[in-house]
C-alpha cells in the first residue's frame, strides 16, 4: 500500500490522486452527516478534512457520500446472468460488494461450477466474495447434479475470496446431531458460518445457534426475528423477486438493535434488478416507511461489512477502500456516481466503459433426461390428495387436503380450482426420476410452464393444465439446453435459453430482461396473475422451506422432513 506516499498524503506534504471537495459524508461509525473534504490515493481514502491538494479535483456541492452498498446474501445465478453481467445491473446503483452464495450452480455442476463463479469475479469490477456453499446437495429429498462433502469444500477455506460456510439449510440435520453437516461446521469453524432456518425457534433454535451460526435471512415474521436476534444472530432482511419481506419486518429495527441487521436481495431477477434495483432499493424503501436514513445505510454498508470481517469496507474512513455513492436527496438516495476502489466506474445509472474482453464460457452440457421414463399420468390413489398451496410473494407453502378429481382411473386437474399439476423430472444423472403433484395458487388457466431453475436440485420442473402442453414445454427446455418456457398444446409462446448449467445466459442482461418479459407476458395470456410465476414456480421445489414441497423423488413434507403419499 506504499505506506510512506499514504502517511506523506495524510499530512497534506503530496497530492493526492483524486480530491473530493464540499461532501457531505455520511458517517456510518458516528451516525453523523458532515461536510467535508475526501482525498483518494488509488484504491484508498487517504484524507479526510480541508486542506487537502489533488491532481483531480472535484467539487460536490454538497451532494452526500456514502460507502459502497454491500449485499449481505445473494445467489447470482437468480439473475440468469453471469456474474460479469450481473455486475452491470447492481454496480451504477451503487452495489460496490455483493456476498454470493453459489449453491445453485455447486448444485448442478459441483467444484466445476463454484470454480466458474470465482474466475468470473475475479475479472470484473464487482468486489464477489463467495460463502463455501454447505448443503449440496440440500437434502437426501432430492438428486442433485453433484454432491460436495467437507473434504472437497475444505481447501476453499484458503481462497482469499471466499469469507465462510452458506447457509446451513440443513437445519434438522444440525440440530439432530447429522456428521456430514457437523463436519462441515467444524471445517469452517472460526469463519462466518450463515444459517437458513425458518420458522425455527425453542430450544431448536438454541441448537442450531449453538453450532456456530451466526444469521439467519428467512424470517418471515417481526417475532422469528426478534427471537434470533435476541441469541445474538444477525438478521439479514430480505426483499427477493418472489420473497417480499423487507416492509414486514422493518418495524423489528430499533436504534438499539439496527448493527445487527443486514439487506440482502437473496434471489433477484433482471426486471426487478434493472428497474427497482438492488440494495439500493431497499435502502429507499426502509426510508419510506420511516427508518433512519443513516440507519437504513448503515444495514447497507458496516454491517456487513463488520460481521463478514470485511474491515476495508462498509464506512469512509482513513485507508479504506474508496468504494463510494454519490447522491443528492438523502430521503431518497439514488446513485448519480459510483467509485469503486478509487476510480469512477458508473454514472447516471449506466458503467462507464472498460477495457474488459469477452471470453467463452466453457462448462459441460447438463442435460441428461431418460425420456422413456417420463409419464406424467398420476393413477387416482384415494378421494384425497395433498396439494401444494402456493402463498404470493413468499417461499413458505401451505401443505393442504383436497378432493380429489378423477377422469377415469387418473387425477388430473381442476381448473375451477386452481389446482394445477406439477411435474419434477431429473436432469442430471439420468435416473428417471419423476416426481408428480398438484399445486394451488399458480393461476394458469391454459397451457404450461416449464424450465431447469428448480432450486435447490435444478431439475426440470413445470406447471400446466394438461399434459401435451407440459411435455411440449419440458421437451422444449431441453433441447436449448436449459432455460424457461411457456407454451400451449403443441406450441411454443416464448423462450428463454439459459445455456449456462440451465442456470444462466451467456448473453448482456437488457436481452434477458427483455426474453423475460416476453415470458411473463405470454404467462399472464396463459391466465397466472402472479408477478413473476417462473420465480414462484422455481421454489416449490426447494424442499427445505416449509411445508409442503416437490422434487424428483416425489412429494416433500419439509415439517417432517421426509417423501409422503401423494394420496391420503
């Protein structure tokens, strides 16, 4: 860090690089707004205070300053973009470092595709840090593309870029005693350990904090959250594409509980991200409804940064890193400059050019389906049948009892209802596995939908109101190599190809907004109501959310944590 040219700086004896004059600087130690000088010497804040000589200077007029955002948990893969293309979106509104979790590729790819994830990073402007992800796959309900055990995540723990252990979804393993997922702790112990647990609470919850967990970004409710956060957990609120919890839980911040709690986005698709925003949309949106603005910037930025022990982050203070927002309105703070390490990399909303070259993503096909086991008929077991019971905005699902209606010897779906089938089919390892269901709350009144973004597992999953229409679909799906569909009877309406381990495209994230609305356009014409029914459709297949869910292997209890009947 030539330590003798910073101190010669500091002392005002040489210029620095760059001189920000007249910022009001949002103070994230004291809480306080002051204006001031800021002087930079490359990636560092050098100087604070006047008096201070620059080869560039720049005056701010008054304009605020605050330190980068800091996303506290996201999965990248959500954004169907790579991680260079994600940086596009989240960089111009001021996201500076993000902490991803990359359990959806580890999922279908293993070590190949957290290797990906770290090489793209390390070639973009965006600061990735990665969490070692602790459940692949999340449980023995489901088959995976890959299974990681603690041996073979141990040697990330020397990657500078990786900070800890991701969420522990395994939440009935930990707290029964599980060695796989015990050992795993033990890995990374002495490292950031992030949990996943919801609903959790009791002498369960006590369990789990015992076994080093240190957050928790599921809660659902302001109580779930007071709980955890009375055990000393740090609570990351969560506003997702389809988990909308952030204005729910607000009224849990108190000026004495706020530094222990983070934003996070989680799962983010490129609409929301390109026209509402990142981190720095829930900073607004906490101010909205009420929160402290330096508050609410302080869950963006030295919070994060102080429980992931990012301790050249989260404030602007004397030999951190110049990672910087500049904005006008502190009631609604929308970034005008973004400085990343020093140097001005957005402005306006828009990244400024680089000289960055594209390279070829080269990661193996992850398409094997076994076709002629595929039968998507569901013989008639009783006159009751479980169904999933899809809730708006959230991950959570209701485990309900219904009629059951027959055609024959075969149930099918009940339009007047709203009870949809659901079909799970495996697309790893060729098992033939084929779970098959019934769903509520989809609102498909025609037609299916289909795709390879299935978490945890990403199996190929689909929603539809009649067979030749879901197979239409899934047929589709993976003869692009992954990605989402929507289509009726035998034709396809629109396509997203997600070539990238069915998980990603290779292509600039306007085009994949743009493929995305023509999905959910042509979802609202096939009668859903929902705001994005591909993301909804996603999470009834993450059997490690309550209660009831599907995989490949059939129908999840996640309360019992095991495969029930279809059939009661």
């Amino acid at each position: 860090m030539e330590p003798r040219k910073l101190i010669a700086i500091a002392r005002g004896d040489k210029p620095a690089a760059v001189l920000l004059k007249n910022a009001n600087l949002v103070n994230t130690f004291t809480g306080e707004i002051y204006l001031t000088d800021i002087a930079i010497r490359r990636s560092r804040i050098v100087g604070i205070g006047p008096g201070y000589e620059a080869e560039q200077v720049i005056d701010l007029k008054g304009k605020y300053v605050a330190p980068g955002y800091i996303d506290a948990h996201v999965h990248i893969e959500s954004s169907m973009c790579t991680p260079l293309e994600f940086a596009n979106a989240v960089i111009p509104r001021g996201v500076t470092s993000v902490v991803s979790d990359p359990h959806e590729i580890a999922n279908v790819l293993g070590m190949e595709g957290i290797g990906f994830m770290l090489a793209q990073a390390n070639r973009g402007v965006l600061s990735m840090y990665v969490m070692a992800p602790s459940c692949v796959p999340a449980s023995h309900m489901a088959t995976s593309g890959a299974r990681l055990e603690a041996y073979e995540i141990e040697h990330l723990r020397s990657n500078p870029w990786v900070l800890g252990l991701g969420e522990v979804m395994n939440y009935p393993g930990v707290i029964a005693g599980d060695d796989g997922i015990l050992t795993k702790l033990e890995v990374f112990d002495g490292m950031v350990i992030d949990g996943h647990c919801p609903g959790l609470t009791g002498k369960a919850l006590n369990a789990y904090a015992a076994a080093g967990i240190g957050s928790d970004h599921e809660c659902t409710t302001v109580e779930e959250a007071r709980e955890k956060l009375r055990l000393g957990m740090t609570i990351f609120l969560r506003e997702a594409t389809n988990a909308h919890n952030l204005v729910d839980l607000l009224p849990v911040v108190t000026p004495e509980n706020s530094r222990h709690i983070c934003f996070c986005t989680d799962d983010r698709q490129p609409a929301d991200l390109l026209d509402q925003g990142s981190i720095d949309h829930m900073v607004r949106v906490a101010i909205q409804q009420g929160i402290d603005p330096v508050r609410a910037i302080q869950m963006a930025t030295i919070n994060p940064a102080e429980y992931f022990g990012l301790n050249d982050r989260g404030a602007i203070s004397i030999s951190r890193r110049a990672d910087l927002i500049i904005f006008s309105d502190l009631r609604e703070p929308v970034a005008e400059q973004v400085y990343r390490g020093g140097y001005l990399v957005a402005e306006n909303g828009e990244m400024l050019p680089t000289d960055e070259a594209y390279r070829p993503i080269e990661l193996r096909s992850t398409m094997n389906i076994r076709w002629d086991s595929v039968d998507l008929a569901i013989p008639a077991g009783s006159a009751r049948v479980r169904v999933i019971g899809s809730r708006p905005d959230q991950l959570v699902t209701d485990h309900l009892i219904e009629d059951t209606k027959q055609e024959g010897d075969l149930a099918v779906t009940d339009l007047e209802r709203d009870i949809l089938k659901m079909v799970v089919i495996e697309r790893h390892r060729a098992t033939g596995n084929v779970g098959k269901g019934f769903i509520r709350g989809i609102g498909l009144k025609r037609g299916a939908i289909a795709g390879t973004v299935a978490h945890d597992h990403h199996n190929l999953v689909a929603i539809g109101t009649d067979d030749e229409s879901i197979m239409t679909a899934t047929h589709a799906v993976a003869q692009m190599g992954g990605g989402l569909i929507a289509a009726q009877g035998e034709n396809i309406i629109a396509r997203l190809p997600l070539p990238v381990a069915g998980l990603m495209s290779d292509r600039p994230i306007g085009e994949v907004r743009q493929g995305m609305d023509n999905l959910l356009d042509s979802a609202r014409r096939l009668g859903s109501p929902l705001h994005d029914p591909f993301m909804a459709m996603s999470f009834m297949a993450l059997e490690v959310i309550p209660s009831l869910k599907l995989t490949d292997r059939g129908l999840a209890d996640v309360d019992e944590f095991r495969i029930v009947d279809l059939f009661v």
